[in-house]
C-alpha cells in the first residue's frame, strides 16, 4: 500500500510540475486567506513550498506548511494541509 501512495505521488508531483511549467506554480492559500507560498519543487525560488530555507518551505516558518508544530503545517490544526480529518477544503483562489 505504502508503494501505492508513493507512485500515486510522484504522479502528482510530475503533473504539478508539468503544470508550473505551462502557468506558473500553483499558489497555497489558507481559508483565513494567509499566502502560504508556491507550490514548486523549486529549493530556489523563495516563495517555493520546497525551500527549506524559504519563509513558505522552513520547517520552522509559522507560514509554512513544512512546519509541524505550525498553524498551517500541524496534522491536528483545523487550517492545515496535513490534516487528514478536516471537513471543509480551503476555499479556492480566484484566477487571476
């Protein structure tokens, strides 16, 4: 099973970057509507989820969605990613 969810993300992860590509990575916005970065396998970009050093990709940033004990990272806080068990999917961004 567990190589199951790995395949299934890399599949996601090759489509995402396919798609950043084309229109620009897609951006992380929480249902408070706090910018959480780009959602990029870039480590350079700044704005970029996959920047360990970056404000968005820290793992000790509070507006990271890398940091476990954060708001926005935490698998137990009500506007996190990585919570399995919230009800409601943050809103979805307007096109700019």
């Amino acid at each position: 099973m567990k190589t199951l969810h790995l395949i299934i993300a890399s599949v996601i992860i090759r489509l995402l970057s396919a798609f950043a590509q084309e229109y620009g990575a897609p951006r992380i916005v929480a249902p408070d509507g706090t910018y959480l970065g780009n959602l990029s396998a870039n480590p350079y970009d700044p704005n970029s989820t996959a920047n360990p050093y970056g404000q968005y990709g820290s793992p000790y940033s509070p507006t990271s969605i890398n940091n476990p004990y954060g708001q926005y990272g935490s698998p137990y806080s009500p506007d996190s990613v990585n919570n399995p068990f919230i009800t409601t999917p943050p809103p979805t961004p307007p096109i700019q």
